[in-house]
C-alpha cells in the first residue's frame, strides 16, 4: 500500500508498505481545542523496517506523546498520516483491502 505525505512534505517521504507488514490500518482522532484532526496509521508487524516520513526524532516523539491521545500506541502515531487536504474514502479502503489484503482489519476510532 502506498502511504503518502502531506504537502508541504516532499515526495521522499511516500512509503510503500507491503501488505505482509500491514496488520491493521487505523484511523483516530487528535482533539485540539474546539476543532479535531482525523488521522489514519498502520500497525505494522513487530520488526517491520521505518517508513519514510514517520516520526522519529525524539523531540516529535515529545510532543506526539503529548497532544496524541493516550490509546493511540507510540508504533501507531509515529505511522500516522493526517487526513488533510484530501478526503478519505472508507468505502474504497474497505474494498481494497478486501481485495489485497483480507487479513488487515481497518479500525475506526475517530
């Protein structure tokens, strides 16, 4: 699956991630204030190698920790994407994971 980036981020950052590593997408919400942001992230299987554009320094790992709510696992917020500037079809994820991938449970939480 391919797991993009959001502008101004450069195209570097778009990972591939094969459907052997994906073992449940996931999307959820972060609240801040009156307004929240939807994300959607990928469980990976244990040892999967890091994606581009993933968090990983230790200072966004800080401040993900903080503003991210706490059920969402540090592996799922550092492979999160937000859903902005584009609109997520849960239909069409729905159907092709159903298709590639029938062993990848999608989660809503958001």
């Amino acid at each position: 699956m391919t797991f993009g980036a959001v502008p101004p981020w450069p195209a570097s950052r778009t990972a591939h991630v094969p459907w052997d590593d994906v073992e449940s997408v996931v999307v959820w919400r972060q609240s801040a204030g009156d307004t929240s942001t939807r994300y959607i992230g990928v469980l990976r299987r244990a040892g999967a190698p890091p994606l581009p554009g993933s968090i990983r320094s230790r200072t966004l790992m800080k401040v993900g920790r903080a503003l991210v709510p706490a059920d969402v696992s540090e592996p799922l917020m550092v492979d999160s994407r937000p859903v902005a500037f584009w609109r997520l079809d849960q239909e069409r994820l729905s159907a092709a994971l159903h298709r590639y991938a029938p062993h990848v449970a999608v989660i809503d939480e958001g």
